[in-house]
C-alpha cells in the first residue's frame, strides 16, 4: 500500500488516544477474531469506565425517586438528578440550570418544541423552514405539526457539496416563518451547518431557532449563548453517555411561555378535578419519574468529556477525518458524499458497483463496524441520488492505525468486486 497523502500536521500533543482507549472496556472486545474497529460514533458512542460506574453506583447506593421523597437516599438520588442539570448547564453555557430540561434524547426534546411551540405559536399558513439534510428526527415533528394546524415545511437545499445554499436560506426565510429548524452538524454527511448566518435570518424575521445538536455536541464545544439559539437538542448516548436520557436547552423565557406537553406527576404545583396548575420549568416539562440513572451517566460523561478537552478532540477527530478522506482517495471506485469544506467527523461514501450493504457487511468480517443505509436521512440520501451510503463515522478513541485497517478492508471489498 502506498503511503498516504497526509493533508494535515500529525495528531495533536498531549492527547494520548491509546491513554484514553484503555477507558473503554468494550474496545477490547473481538469481531470475527479481529480486534473491534468501532466507526459507528454517529449512531451511538461507547462507553467509559466512569460512565459505567456511575450507573453502578448510581444503583448500588443511591437509587431512590426524585424530588418527593423526605428521606436522605430520596434527598440523594435528587442532588444527583440536579446536579447533572447544572452539569449540563455548564457543559452548554446556559445561563442557567432552569434552562435544561431532560429528556430521552433528542428526538423526544424536537417532539416536545414542535408540540408546544406549535400548539402556542403556529397558525394556518405559517412556515417553517428546514434544510435538505436534516435528520428524520427534525423532519417528522414538523411534518406532523404542519398536518395540525395547516402551516407548511420550506426546505433550504444542499449544493453537491453538501453545504447549505444561503442565499435560498435568506430568500426563504421571511415574516411567515415562525421556525427555523437545523442541524448543527449533519449525520448522514457531516456537514457543519452555518449556524451563525441561519440564526441571525431567522431572528431578523422574527423567527425562534431550534438547533439540533445531536452530531455535535459531543465534537464541538457548544455555546448556546454564543449559537444566541432559542432552542438546543442533544442525546447523552451520543455524548460517551446512557441511552434514555437527553436534553433540551431552550431560554429561560421560552420556557415560562410554553406550555406543558405531556401531563402527570412532578410537572404540575396543584391538582383539582376542576383546575390543575402546573410546576414551573423545567419541572412543568418533565411529567413522570425521570431517567434518574441516565442523568447520574449524563454528568461522568460531561465530566469526561471535559477533562479530555473538546478542542483537543475536535482535533484530533478532524486529524482522523482527515488522514481518512486522503487515503480514501487513493481508492478507486470509491465516491465520498458531502465534501463540505466545514466538516465533522463523518465520511460518507460509495463504492462503484457494491451495495452499501454489502460493503458494511464484509468490513464486519474484518471486525469493522461502519453503518449502511439511509441513516434516518432520506432526502440527504436522494438529493445524492444514490441508493444508500457507508457512513464511517469517527469518535474520540478511534486511532490512525484503525482508519489504515479500515481501508485496507475496503480496499479488499472493491478488489473483490472487481474480479
Ligand atoms: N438528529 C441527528 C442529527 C441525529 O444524528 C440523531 C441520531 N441519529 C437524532 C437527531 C436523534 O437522536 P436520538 O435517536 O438519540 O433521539
């Protein structure tokens, strides 16, 4: 093999990736007798021993319910629930811990705003704008409140690039537009979308901001000051953190404004049968007992992620994507989809004459796990006229020496097909 094309300076100092694989226990694991090579970071994250402990502790010695309980363990299990909200506070600069509500991930705090905001703020001819590469997670809510209250879906397209066409942007968005809804960074292409430009649009106009943070949070330092979004969503599974637990960020007064979404314990201050009032947020949006270990994993993973330093890993993950797309282009055959020249830690491809599938399925037999299919983007997919993608997709444990293996997989998948 030849060596590769190196388009950037050798990975930063001071992060020892090997250091910080020893953290993850599932890395030791073996696929088809090869060592595990885990590209699948867009679909969900692996988990630190830290993270892991907190959930064994969590249950082990402080498991109790939140917030009703007079009792020191009931007392306890709601420190911790509150302090993984200051955790997250923290971790997003919000200005305050009233500004983060918990959720199962992303999806369920996109669901929750298109509800609410719908229900108190869209009429019939109202608009809300997306863009081509949203995930179906920040389509379908829109869509289904469109059904509701007869507003209607605008779409900013993607050139071949895959960036965001912002004179259409700006053309689009317009005093009909109550919603600007996008992505932070893509998942299906890893596009990093104009947050800045699309914000300050959609403001001008009087519209609310939604970002869907989902691909970003854990590869960016996210600021939501700074973003001056109404609206922030990100799932702790995609964060080195639990599955079930997520949150959204929405300013203070947005939340005072809104209205509840789902009924039940913990949201409301006074029940009658014949009035009931609620808590006040974010208390009013989390009816139910909560996902109070996810919250205790939430914190070891911010923490976590903390201590390694989100620069040091943006970094080192834009190393990674970068020695990948060099040696991809060694590839014959091989076709990169969206080729933004603000990318994160996603490389989306074609192979001439493989199905996806196929490719996904035969890198697995080197122990390579990348993923194969629409990634729950559909219109991303069809704007590339393609059938499906192989999305590899990089992390903050994932090495040089694992993207050389991945290629060299790949290398052997199209040779195969070419015989
Ligand atoms: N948005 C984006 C951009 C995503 O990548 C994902 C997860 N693939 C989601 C939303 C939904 O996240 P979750 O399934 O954790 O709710």
């Amino acid at each position: 093999m030849n060596a590769p094309l190196l388009h950037t300076p050798p990975p930063p100092t001071g992060y020892d990736v090997d250091r910080v694989r020893e953290d993850f226990p599932i890395l030791r694991t073996r696929v088809h007798g090869h060592p595990l090579v885990y590209l699948d970071n867009a679909a969900t994250t692996q988990k630190p021993q830290s993270v892991i402990d907190a959930l064994v502790r969590y249950y082990t010695e402080e498991n109790a319910n939140v917030h009703r309980g007079v009792y020191q363990l009931s007392a306890l299990a709601t420190e911790r629930y509150e302090e993984a909200r200051e955790a997250v506070r923290a971790y997003l600069h919000a200005q305050t811990p009233n500004e983060i509500v918990f959720l199962r991930g992303a999806t369920e705090a996109i669901n929750l705003v298109a509800n609410s905001f719908g229900k108190a703020f869209v009429r019939a001819g109202d608009e809300i704008v997306l863009t081509e590469i949203e995930h179906h997670s920040n389509i379908v809510p829109w869509q289904m409140l469109c059904a509701r209250t007869g507003a209607r879906l605008r779409i900013i397209p993607v050139d071949e690039a895959g960036e965001i066409d912002l004179k259409q942007a700006a053309e689009m968005i317009g005093p009909k537009t109550r919603m600007v809804a996008f992505s932070h960074v893509s998942n299906a292409l890893g596009t990093i979308l104009p947050v800045a430009e699309l914000t300050s649009l959609a403001h001008a106009q009087g519209a609310a901001v939604l970002i869907d943070g989902a691909q970003a949070a854990s590869h960016l330092a996210v600021d939501v000051r700074r973003l001056a979004c109404d609206f922030y969503v990100c799932s702790g599974h995609k964060m080195y953190g639990p599955t079930g637990i997520g949150v959204l960020y929405a300013r203070e007064q947005w939340l005072e404004d809104l209205p509840p979404w789902q009924g039940g314990g913990d949201m409301i201050e006074t029940v009658h049968f014949d009035k009931t009032t609620y808590a006040s947020a974010p208390a009013k949006f989390e009816a139910g007992t909560p996902n109070i270990a996810g919250a205790c994993g939430l914190t070891a993973a911010l923490r976590y992620l903390q201590t390694l330093g989100l620069s040091r890993i943006a970094h080192h993950e834009h190393d990674l994507l970068e020695y990948a797309t060099a040696r991809m282009h060694e590839l014959k055959g091989v076709r990169i989809i969206g080729q933004s020249t603000r990318k994160a830690a996603v490389l989306s491809f074609v192979v001439e004459g493989v199905h996806p599938h196929d490719v996904g399925t035969l890198l697995d037999q080197d122990g390579i796990a990348v993923r194969a299919g629409h990634h729950c983007a559909m219109p991303t997919i069809e704007h590339f006229q393609v059938p499906a993608t192989v999305r590899a997709s990089f992390g903050l444990y994932n090495t040089r020496e694992e993207v050389n293996r991945f290629i060299e997989a790949l290398a052997r998948v199209r040779e195969m097909f070419l015989t």
